[in-house]
C-alpha cells in the first residue's frame, strides 16, 4: 500500500485495483486511505472474502 501511495501522489492514474489484505493495510482502511490521496480515481477491490455485506460496505465507502 505505501508504494501505491506514494505513487498515486507523483503519477497520473485512470483507476485504482487492490486487494483489501495486503501486508501493510487490511480491510477497508485501504479504501480510506486512498480516497484520502485522490478522492475522484475508481477503485477497483479485489477480495477473497465471499461476504455480501463486506462487499456493500466497500462499496458505500467508494469503491467500484
């Protein structure tokens, strides 16, 4: 997450696509933390987790 962080602030991107369990951010502070960067990219989530509410709740937060 801090490497696409940081590149996210220096470069221009047309989306964003992540995983919610990486090694230095879990769940849905990955989404916070990259609308806190650029509040208009879409983000793409990637998840292993087969919860509809874990689904919805990125949604509601900003994902795509």
């Amino acid at each position: 997450m801090h490497d696409g962080l940081s590149a996210l602030e220096i470069g221009h991107f047309d989306i964003v696509l992540t995983d919610l369990s990486l090694p230095d951010s879990d769940g849905f502070e990955s989404i916070e933390r990259l609308i806190s960067i650029n509040q208009r990219i879409p983000i793409v989530v990637l998840s292993g987790q087969e919860d509809e509410d874990f689904s919805l709740k990125a949604v509601e937060m900003g994902a795509q």
